[in-house]
C-alpha cells in the first residue's frame, strides 16, 4: 500500500531509505537488514578508501541480493590558510594531551579521492548513487546511468533540487533542517539554510518533477504517512537506525542516542569544518570560545580525527562526533528490520484510521 | 470529517486555527474571517491597550458570534542596562536620520499591563485565551477556566509542553523551527530550542494527554494532513494568513510575504529582543556587526519602535519587522474564508486518495 513511483523505480517494498551515516554507523549488516527488510539501505561511504568501498560492497552482497544505494561527498577545493591550521593545532594538543595522543600530529591526508571511489561503483555496477555536498560532474552522471544506476541527490532548498534535476539526477533527497549529520548545502547563497521538512518538502515537490524523498525528523509511522502526505515519494531516517544492534555506532554513541531529549542538539562546524547536526558535547561548547578560525572541510575534519579516534577507545563521549537528528526520544534499539516493520505497520493502522473516519461520515 | 476532540471543545468546524500575529495583521476582519469560515480566529492582542483591546473584541464580536482566541504575552522582567540601552540608542540614531524623525527620544513605556489586558478578557468572557513567552499566575488560569474560557499556552520543547500541562492548560501550539514571528520558549535552559515541525508534533504528543496544535511551515491541506497525522489535533497558520486582504500587514510587507523564498527568513533578537523569524532586511544585516549588547526584550521592541513605524510610513520594508514562517512560496493573496476552503477541500482530496490505494490493495 505503500508502493511509489520511487519504490517502483528502485525495486523495493517499502519507501523506507536508511539514511547513509558515514564514519561508521552503516555497517554492511545494516545496509542489508534494511534491504533485506524491503526498504533501501544505504552505505555512507564519503571517508572510504577505493579498496574499504570495493570490499564493503561484496559485503553487503553477500548479506543481501535487494538492492542498496552508496553515498559518497562531492569534494570541495577548501582555501587553505597555514595560520588558521596552525592555530587549530596547538588548540587542538590541549585534548590530545588529556586523551594522552601524541601532539602537533603531522597534518594527515584530508579525504579520499572522489573520482577512485567513482570508478569503484561503476565498475561494481551498483543499484542506488546518492551523494551530497553538491553535484558530480557531468559525466560522472552519463556514466552512472549507462550502467542502469540510480542517481540521487541532496537538497536544501528548492534552488538546490532544481539544479539537481537540471544535472539529471533520478530522485532528490530534501534535507530538512532537523536531520542529523552533515548539511548538505552546495549553493554559496543558500549557505544557512535550515528548512524544516515540513515547509521544505511541499515546496520542493511544488518546483520538480522527480521523486523527492523526505528526510530530518521522520522516525515511524506518523513521520512515514506525514512525508508522503506532504508529497514525497519515500522518507530517509538516520537516527531512527543509529542504535540498532546492526549499527556500527560506537556504544557510548548508541546510549547517547537511547537518553538524549530533542533538544540536544546543535548544528555546529567544529568536528568537520562544515555545518552538522550533532548531540552537544564539551568539544562544541568549548569550540564556542575560540575565537581563530575554523579550517573548512576537509581540512578540520581531518585534524580532528584523531582525538574522536582516541576518545572512542576510551569510551568518552565527550570529543565525539554524536551526530544526530532532532526526533531523539522516539529513538529506541530494535533491529533494523524491526524499525521497518514498526514504521509499516504504524502507518497502516494510520491510514485506516482515516479511512474509518471518512467512512462514518458517509 | 476532520473533527477532533479539540474542535467539538472549541466548538469550531475544522481544526484551523489562524495564528496571533500581534502588531497588526490580526485585524477584527481577519479573525472573525477565519472563524466565520470554521476556523478559529486569534487577536494577537499583545502590544494592545486594555482599551484597544476592549474595543477590538468587540468589533470582532460585531463581525462574528462565532468562537475566536485572544493571545497575550506573558511578562518577562528583562535586566535593564544602561549602558547597552545607550549604545543602542546612539547607534540607532542614523537609522532616525535617514528616516528624518528625532534622534535620542526619551524611552518609550516598554510594555503593556499583562494584570489590565488580562482584566479585560475576564470582563469580556472571551471563549479562547492563548498565550506566549510563559506561564501565566496559577489564579489568572483559574479565573479563566471559572469563566469556561479554553485556555492555550505555547511550547517549542517537551519539557515546556510538560510545565503547561501541570499548570492546567486545556491544549498546547508545539511551536516548530519553521514558525515566522516570536519564538515562544520560556525555559531558560531551552533557549535556542529550535526543534522542525516534524520532530516536535510526535515527540509532544508522546509526553502529554491533552491535544495538540502543531505550528510552523504549515500552509495548505497537505500541511493539515500530515499535523494530523503526527497526532496533532489541530494546526495553526500564520504566513499563510499574513497576505490576505483581511490582513492589517503593511502593504509592502505583503508584497515581501508573497514574493520571498523558503529560505528568506532568519531567527533574530535584532528588533525586540527577542528571537523570532523573520525575512531579511538591512536592518537586520546592519545588526549583524553590532558589537554591543541588544537589550532584552521587551526594551529593544520599544526602542526600536519609533524607527519600524517611520518605515512603514515611508513603505521601507528594509526597518520593518517582516515577520514569517518557512513556507513562504505557498503563500497567496486570496481571502482568509478562501484560505480555510482551499486547506480541508486540499486535506479531503489526499484523505480520498489514500483511501483509494488502500481499497485498490484490497
């Protein structure tokens, strides 16, 4: 009864997206159980290297035989300035000394290259390309479609989703700004834009003509049945699956995620250099009073990683990136299949509900 | 058939509830409007005099003998500092200069008495009092309630919808991020609670027993369906409402409502004091290279108050306060009796076409 233009498009059940969560979270057992359970799991797969992304994918093919999307970060050329990177790591020793880490770290690689990963998936033929951060270039998108893959893309705003049904994509993802993570912003002047999901989607669906899939703030049944009344085509939850048993979310993550309220969290640019909603944290709220620069993404996010590489082996949540969306308290650690089955089942009592009551008024 | 338990209390037909912009757009015209077509109509009433606000309900009885709301703001006693009131006088001057009205006036009365305007409702009866910004005195609540009056607060966190709860509120507007116009949070420590439509509908729902009316980014018949969906017993509209010809908004500030964009909008303290959402103007970018401290409110809304009404004499949106939601490219100029017909003929459609897949399923 769900059944969508989109879940016909990408031969699935459901239109139930699990959001792709790299740095972890995404393991290939979650990614195949929401496969597996009729939705579309998706691998987040921006910070692996070529040969992480080749082998993650024969993992999950040998979990699942459903179709599942990859998620990669169309890169971005950062301004890099040498005062702002060094100011940066001599704040940053005062952590590394408490994590008891070696300081001044000789600066590592900032991110994978895109066009390796790129070639990964086209030669693994994949069912399901997403990306955020902005727009592949042309011929990455000629290339994806020959081989029969659906291309999707993230949007912020109206403007950005029409660039990228301009750019061809098959389906856009509307970011709405309770989601967790990463924004996916690309446009300069539409840089701050923090849409909620319910202004956002009805005014995307208004301004395109492809599937728009709901996403931020959408956790069950209700989110499911409201998303598809706004107009979209599918909903995409992240945090809805950060604690499952399949998510690879550390577990000083996963508890933060099981107790935290709705109004945890900020969008902040301190762990990466680029705007994410994520669970406060001492690392935010001192990040408040500093007053140099923040090196842009990649570069910060790159300096970071190896005080939330520490500060996960000594379980403290405290220097982590905890992202996370704003529906919090309806978070909870079933299975992934599970969350699917609740969500379907919640929407359907729903739909019948307002059956029932346009039939008792005849 | 979109009758809840909260439209057989108030005694209105749909679950529409046009929201108390205070400052002008809630003309007697436009409340008793939307309640002579079903919804319920709101007096933003919190700037008015007890005597403005005397005669204003009795115009709007003149239009209507059906139910409509009042909303007050609940007093806050900001800390008044001599020194940020100064340089804020001083630095507004060259805003009066340009508009040719004095410079340094002497400060303006910063409030109206919450005791007299409360008073007033007492006398009058009225069926709905609403309110913002806190709680009201436990006997202001019980002298409502002895009168039958319904009695509403706002929250734009749980915990907030929580307090309102055991202070005997009979419903609660779950003020989303998207919502144009003052935040309503009163919780100190919920200051920036920023939380989507999406997210907050649920998660209040969840945590009280008594209904809910979900605001912000709501704009037509979708927005309708999907807030009830969330387990909202009602929605509430502003922008939607802010361009009707019913509405007191200044001409120019209409034409901004009708012609900006999703992602117009900021949160700002910059014109009262207080956050609230409103379309950008220079007034607002100027204030972001303030380097003193903006007054609290309500002594910033009164000092700025000689300087908002200039430009509105002399049609310059750019000192007004353009207060409005994130749904703005669905907003339009039809009448507010048009408004409500178009959102439940639109909600209608959608209930039929989802009771149509599920009879095609079987």
């Amino acid at each position: 009864m769900f059944e969508t233009k989109l879940t016909r498009l990408l031969k699935i059940r459901y239109p139930i997206f699990q959001a792709p969560m790299a740095g972890g979270p995404t393991t290939p057992e979650l990614v195949a159980a929401v496969s597996n359970a009729g939705g579309l799991g998706n691998l987040g797969a921006g910070y692996l290297t070529p040969e992480q992304l080749r082998s993650t994918i024969h993992m999950i093919r040998q979990l699942t035989d459903q179709p599942f999307g990859v998620n990669l970060f169309v890169p971005e050329q950062p301004i890099e300035s040498e005062e702002a990177i060094d100011q940066m790591t001599a704040y940053l020793n005062q952590y590394r000394i408490e994590l008891g880490i070696a300081t001044n770290p000789l600066l590592p690689k900032f991110s994978e290259s895109f066009e390796e990963q790129v070639q990964v998936l086209l030669e693994e033929k994949i069912s399901v390309f997403s990306f955020t951060f902005g727009i592949p270039p042309h011929d990455v998108i000629q290339a994806m479609k020959e081989r029969g893959t659906v291309i999707i893309g993230t949007a912020t705003t109206v403007e950005e989703a029409k660039c990228l049904e301009v750019a061809g994509v098959d389906a856009v993802v509307a970011q709405g700004s309770e989601a967790g993570g990463h924004r996916g912003t690309f446009l300069k002047n539409n840089s701050d834009a923090q849409i909620g999901t319910i202004a956002l989607v009805p005014q995307i669906v208004d301004h395109v003509s492809i599937p728009v899939i709901a996403s931020g703030g959408i956790m069950d049944g209700r989110g499911l049945v409201a998303s598809l009344t706004l107009g979209a085509a599918a909903i995409q939850m992240g945090t809805a699956f950060l604690a499952c048993p399949e998510s690879g979310a550390h577990a000083t993550y996963k508890q933060k995620i099981l107790s935290a309220n709705e109004d945890a969290t900020e969008i902040t640019r301190v762990y990466s250099g680029k705007a994410a909603r994520g669970i406060r944290t001492k690392f935010i709220n001192d990040m408040h009073h500093y007053s140099g620069t923040i090196p842009a993404y990649p570069i910060q996010n790159a300096m970071t990683r190896d005080i939330r590489q520490a500060a996960a082996k000594s379980n403290n949540p405290e220097y982590l990136s905890l992202w996370a969306g704003q529906g919090l308290r309806l978070a909870n650690d079933g299975s992934a299949a599970a969350i699917v089955k609740q969500t379907i089942d919640q929407a359907y009592v729903l739909v019948k509900a307002m059956e029932k009551t346009l039939q008792e008024e005849g």
